[in-house]
C-alpha cells in the first residue's frame, strides 16, 4: 500500500484518527512529532525553546524525507509540515496526502485544552488563540489545499465518534484491516 500522510491544522485529529486507524488496521503508524522527538530526545516545546522554530523545521524535513521511503505506512504529520519547502509536493510523490477538516469551532475548542504541548500557541489568551487561529490556517490553505484528498473531521469527539470515523476512512481509502 502507498504511504499515507493526514495533515491538517493543529487540532484536526491527525493523531487521534491515525492511533484509532492503527488499531484497525495492518499498517504501520508513525506520529511524526513523537518520531522527531524520539530521535530528538527532547520534546518538541524544547526543541523550540532550545534550538529555535527553523531548527524543529529542519529536523522535521530530515523525519519527513525517512519515513515517506517507508511502505504501507501512515503518517500523522505536524500541524506545519505541509506549509515548508516542498514538503507537500515530497509527499504528494511518495504517496496519498489527505487533509483533515475541522470547523473553526471545534479547532478552538481542542486547541484550548491541548495548547499546553504547542509551542507556537502556549502562551495565548483564549480570544488571541481564536484570532491566531483564523489568521494561520487561512495562510496554511495554500499549502493545505494541494492535498489529494479532504476528509471531515469535524465530529471525533467521543469513542463512537471516532469509530464511525475510522470505518469511513477504511472504507475510503481501502486500508487493509487487522484479521
Ligand atoms: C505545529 C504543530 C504541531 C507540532 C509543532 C508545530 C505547527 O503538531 O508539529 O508544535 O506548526 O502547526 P500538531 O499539529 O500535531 O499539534
């Protein structure tokens, strides 16, 4: 099977869809932030804090380029990787790019809860978060919008949620379930 990489805004489910999706299925996921971050040895907030925003992109690039060689593998990929260099077009050659789509409202509502692990949000109040938020991910579309594919993630809420998700995907994509 070719490599597939979700992408999409911070907060659209990439990792949470792709966790449920392993579950599933006989293919192997990578969590491209956790694998920067094994190879780091230090989180991404560090990485940040320590090396600066176009180290972590480098690093990123460098992880990028090693698992879209791997087979029958799905990426999550951070919520930037799309929007650098030629990211899109590398991964766009190498395999399947789907974009995860997240109204605004719930965008808002997980980021608000999970901004804590992301450095280029931890620090904005709720109404800056919202403003940011509108401001990046209109910048991002260009990026974004070369993916191959979009599917809605509006609705990953709950276990069912999630489930009724990953049955969709599967069916979609025609990824090889577990026996
Ligand atoms: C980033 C998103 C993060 C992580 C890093 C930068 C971004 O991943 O790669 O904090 O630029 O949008 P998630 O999309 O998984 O939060």
């Amino acid at each position: 099977m070719k490599a597939i990489f979700l992408i999409g805004y911070m907060g659209s489910g990439k990792s949470t869809l792709g966790k449920a999706l392993a579950q599933r299925c006989d293919i192997r996921f990578i969590d491209l932030d956790d694998y920067i971050e094994e190879r780091a040895g230090k989180k991404i907030r560090e990485i940040f804090a320590e090396d600066g925003e176009a180290a972590f992109r480098d690093l990123e690039r460098r992880m990028l380029l090693e698992v879209s060689d791997m087979d029958n593998v799905l990426v999550a990929c951070g919520g930037g990787t799309p929007c650098f260099g030629d990211n899109m077009e590398l991964m766009n050659s190498r395999g399947i790019t789907v974009l995860l789509q997240t109204s605004h409202e719930r965008l808002f509502e997980r980021l608000k809860r999970g901004r804590h692990k992301r450095p280029l949000i931890a620090s904005l109040t709720d109404e800056e978060l919202d403003g940011f938020i509108t401001e990046q991910l209109a910048r991002r579309m260009v990026h974004y919008g070369k993916s191959a594919e979009v599917f809605d993630s509006t609705l990953l809420e709950d276990e069912n949620q999630v489930e009724t998700k990953c049955e969709a995907f599967i069916d979609r994509f025609n990824l090889p379930r577990k026996k």
